[in-house]
C-alpha cells in the first residue's frame, strides 16, 4: 500500500498540489481539493485515485515482473 501512495504522492507533487492520505480499516483514505475519497485498499491505485480526485498527472508506474506484486517483495527474495 505504501508504494501505491507514493505514486499518488508523486503525482500530486508534481502538479504542485498536495493530498493527505491514511489508512481506515481496509480503505484507504484521501483529501484532496477540500474532498474526502474512499478507496478498498484492495483496489487502490494511481489510476482509481486520478479518477476520484480529478488529478491526471500523466505519470505511468513501473511493476515488477510475475510472480512479484510488489518491488519490496522482489528485494526481499534477493532477485537485486
């Protein structure tokens, strides 16, 4: 979850705006533009938060390869 803010962060950063995040449950959630957004941490990404909060920063994100969902656990299985 915290590589998905990131991105989001990132975003907003580069387009001179700023959103606060945090984590409610099993949402995750976010003010941005004096709105509240919330967001199943299952499905929480770049693209659904651009969609919410009206914020498209042109950026594309870069995954690791299969079977690694995350960079974190492609570091922790040594693969770097």
């Amino acid at each position: 979850m915290s590589g998905r803010v990131t991105d989001c962060k990132v975003a907003t950063w580069q387009l001179g705006k700023n959103a606060r995040f945090s984590l409610v449950d099993d949402h995750g959630e976010f003010y941005c533009n004096k709105k509240k957004y919330r967001i199943p941490v299952s499905i929480f990404s770049l693209n659904r938060f651009e969609k919410l909060s009206g914020i498209r920063a042109g950026i594309r994100t870069h995954k690791p390869k299969a079977p690694f969902e995350t960079f974190y656990q492609f570091f922790t299985n040594g693969l770097i």
